[in-house]
C-alpha cells in the first residue's frame, strides 16, 4: 500500500469522515487554548478538568441525558467554582484546582460505579472514532468554532493579563474575569475533544502540542501558528496509525503529540545555541 | 493633582502604610526612598488603585476615588522583574497593552500609530516585532515606560525602575523622565538609588516604617544627615 492509499483509504468509511472532521476541528481548538493555558500555568487546571468532567459524564449517563452536555456542565462548574474560590475567597490556586478537581472525579468514580455497564463509557475516557456520531461532529465543530473565536478575540487582553496582570488591573482589565473565561474555554476546549481523544487524554492534546511551539516559536504568533500545526499532525497521524495498528485513538494521537515535544527537544538546543549567539552578537554590535 | 488623606493600607491586619498625606502637583516629580519593607511599593500601589484604602482616601483632581484603577491619567510601571519576560510576546504587542480599548476591538491604525510613536519615544523604532526574550533590562525597562507612555498619562508611578540597569541606560531612562516632566507632567519614583533621587528627582519623600519621616527638596532631604535618619533609625509611632 502506497503512502496516499494508506491516508485516503480509511475515509472511504463514513465513521471515519466523521471522526477526521471531527479530529481536525479539535486539533485546531485544542492548541490554541493550550498556548494560552501554558502560558498562564493552566496545565494542572486543565488535567484537573479532563478528570473533573467524570462527574457530569457519569450523572448524564445515570439519568440517560446526553454525555457531552454532561461533561460540558461539569467542567463550566469546575471552571467557575474555581474562579470562585480562588479570586472571591482568595484560595490558593493549586488547592482551589485540587479540591475541586479530585471532588469531582470521585463523584465521577462513583457515578461510575453504579453504572450496570460501566465500560461503557471507556470511549468518552479514551476516545473512540467508531462512536463519533454526526451530531458529535457537529457539537465539535460548534464548541471548537466557539473555542478559536474566544481565543482570537481575547488575545490582547490574555497578552496584556499574562505578561504583567498588576499593570493589567490599571488599565482597566478585570483580570479575574478574563481567567474566568479562560478556564471556562479550556472546559469548552476540553469537552470538543470527549469524543475523538477522551477525557483523560484531552490534556496532551491541548498541552503538548503547545509546550512544542514554546521551544520553537520566537513570537506568540510563530507559536499558535506551530502548536496548530503539530496539533492537526497529532490528530490527522494519530487516527490514521490507530485506525491501521488497531490502537485505540486518544492514546495515539496524545504519543504523536508527545513524540513532537521530543523532537523539538532535541532540535532545540543546537538551535537554540546557535540562536543565542546570533543575538549575543547583535546585542555587542548594537553596544558598539 | 493627586493627594492621598489620611491614607493607610493594611495586609491581613499587618500595617503597611500609616495614614498619611501626600501631595502630587503637575510637573513636579518625586522621589519615594527608604528601607526595604518601608512601604514604597504599597504607597505606590495605592495611589495607582491597585490596593484598597484601609483608611483615608486618593483624591484625584480634587475628586474622591476609593479605587480609580480606571483613570487613563495615572500609568503605572510595577518592577521590572514583575513581568513575564520569559514569554517571547513582540514588543509591540507589550506596549499596546497600554492602550485602553474594548476585548472585542482589534488594535487599529491609531493604536499601531501610537505604539511606533511610544517606542521611538524611548528611542526602540523599529524594535516593534522583537520578542521580549531578547531584550536586555534596559530594553525591556524602556519598554515598560513606552507601555506607560502610550496611554498619554499626566502622572507616571514608577516602582524601582532603576534596579539592576547599567549607567547608561541609568541616564537614557532619566532623560526620559525629565523631558515626561518638562511637559507639565508628574513622576512618582520608588527608587534605592539615592544619587539619581538627588540629581533626577526635585522632591524626596522618605518613608520609615510606612510613615512618611522626611519630605522636601531632594538635595535637603538626602543630606549626609538626612540620609543617615531615613536609614538608621526607626520611625516614631
């Protein structure tokens, strides 16, 4: 089999259309609010929410409701109780994070464990392409729209309340809000990728591509640009590998993103050796 | 132009700032020394409205503000070291910051017109795509003061902005401040550097303990003896 047989012939099957549009709406979402979650240090939040989101996952299934508006109730709940605790009752943001986060997932645990079947849910865990219906896709691509067009339109204020959020306040920025509705992104970013890469593995999907661009990129624009890039080659190489080696989805795509990181680790220090001198010699040029 | 009565500013019932009175005029700047844990950067943080009065009140152009974190007037520039400059943000894109404008509303032509004049302002032109990373700390400091510089205030409160640069930025960022002031504006400076507070700033507040010790001409106030009370001895209560 040739190597464009190998990349068309699985989307000769409508379940797979439907995961690789799917796949591709979130690959472009997940990155970008990654950037974004990195940049503020959000990676615990966000791991916190991908198991926090077990409770609502689990009550829907108890009470029959749909699993992705359950997931998307309890991460907007985690998103704004955290907010809560950490900007009106001044909590620390690790333990605000933690208590909510871990509260949740054993509610979740236990929501599970009263389920008759509870395997059934290992494809929200892990993402599974076969149950990708079109309703998901079009509740993906909708989240995942919702999720771009936030970032894009905050992006001066996440700079201006990232880079320095004291000065930020002056200017007039609530800068409690604009976390606020950061953190209840990621919970939309988070539950876009429930159906193609899981709960548990949604996190990678959001973070390392991310942590790629933040080693390659030289500006905010290079490093969206770059964390969308090895986003969509997660996504698109990861669900084809796992279609072809019979590997389960989320787990794959999170090893693409994750062989990326590596990459760029090794490309980055040569490179980024090589870089510092050009600047230190622009630096003295300049001095001189 | 900005006055503070009786203000006091408390953390968690610790006093950080003893009520006090200050007065700002147009034109004038001042210099604010003493200790580390005087209460410099608390006195400056209250009168850019980001901590709250404990007690008393910041009067601006003669009207009370509990929390005026929204006038364009007062710029604030925390401690370089405040900032993020690990992250590669363009500098452009830092000094726009400083433009205040809607979330939903893009940065339009006078906002990128106003950012190029900040930055040639503090003599960085062309610099306007350069990452932060790159930059050395008296780069990222005039920076700082272009982001302040393009909200166009008539106040600038500066916390240790000299800390840790070398003479010749030490006199690039002075020239600034004294051509900010030359404008009919004021400057409001934390500073440890006592012979830049003597040569740059006309007026010294001295704060010993969160109460303010001394406050005149600079060259009276951080006298030989001046500067021994500032920093040898302990406040009255």
């Amino acid at each position: 089999m040739n190597w464009w047989a190998w990349v068309v012939e699985p989307l000769q099957y409508d379940f797979m259309k439907r995961a690789a549009i799917a796949t591709v709406a979130v690959c472009v979402a997940s990155p970008m609010c990654g950037v974004w979650a990195l940049s503020r240090r959000l990676v615990y939040f966000t791991d916190a929410m991908s198991h926090g989101i077990l409770a609502g996952i689990a009550g829907a299934a108890i009470v029959g409701g749909s699993l992705l508006l359950g997931g998307l109730l309890a991460a907007v709940t985690m998103a704004l109780f955290v907010s809560f605790l950490i900007v009106r009752a001044r909590a620390p943001e690790d333990g605000a994070i933690g208590v909510v986060g871990q509260g949740l997932f054993a509610l979740g645990v236990m929501g599970i464990s009263l389920q008759r079947e509870p395997r059934a849910l290992t494809h929200i865990l892990f993402g599974n392409p076969l149950t990708v219906s079109a309703t998901d896709v079009v509740v993906n691509t909708t989240l995942s729209a919702v999720v771009v067009v936030s970032i894009l339109t905050m992006q001066p204020v996440l700079l201006a309340t990232t880079f320095d959020p004291a000065h930020a306040r002056t200017v007039g920025i609530r800068v409690g809000l604009v976390d606020a509705t950061l953190m209840v992104t990621l919970s939309l970013t988070v539950v876009a990728a429930l159906a193609t890469v899981g709960a548990l593995m949604a996190i990678t999907l959001i973070i390392a591509p991310a942590v790629t661009a933040r080693m390659l990129g030289r500006s905010l624009h290079h490093m969206i640009a770059i964390s969308v890039g090895c986003g969509l080659v997660s996504g698109i190489a990861g669900l084809l590998i796992s279609y072809h080696a019979g590997l389960p989805t989320g787990p794959t795509v999170a090893l693409v993103a994750v062989a990326q990181v590596g990459l760029a680790a090794a490309w980055v220090r040569p490179a980024g050796a090589m870089r510092r001198t050009l600047v230190h010699d622009r630096n003295e040029q300049a001095r001189l | 132009m900005i006055e503070t009565r009786g203000l006091a500013v408390t953390y968690g019932g610790r006093c950080a700032l003893q009520p006090l009175d200050l007065r700002i005029p147009a034109g004038e700047s001042v210099a604010v020394v003493g200790r580390n844990g005087s209460g410099k950067s608390s006195l400056l943080r209250a009168l850019s409205g980001l901590e709250r009065a404990a007690r008393g009140e910041v009067i601006l152009h003669a009207r009370s503000c509990e929390h005026h974190r929204n006038s364009i007037e007062i710029a604030y520039i925390p401690q370089r070291s405040a900032a993020r400059w690990e992250l590669p943000f363009a500098v452009a894109d830092v000094v726009a910051a400083g433009v205040r404008r809607a979330w939903w509303r893009r940065r339009g032509p006078s906002d990128r017109a106003a950012v190029a004049a900040a930055l040639s302002a503090v003599g960085l032109d062309g610099m306007d795509t350069r990452p932060v990373t790159e930059l050395s700390g008296g780069q990222a400091q005039r920076v700082l003061i272009a982001r302040a510089l393009v909200q166009q205030p008539n106040l600038v409160i500066m916390d240790e902005p000299f800390a840790g640069l070398d003479t010749a930025t030490v006199q690039a960022v002075t020239e600034l401040l004294e051509s900010f002031v030359a404008d009919g504006n004021s400057v409001c400076c934390a500073l440890h550097e006592l012979d830049i507070a003597r040569s740059t700033f006309s007026r010294t507040v001295a704060l010993t303990d969160g109460l303010i010790v001394d406050d005149g001409p600079s060259s009276k106030v951080l006298d030989v003896a001046g500067v021994e009370r500032i920093f040898t001895t302990k406040a009255l209560a």
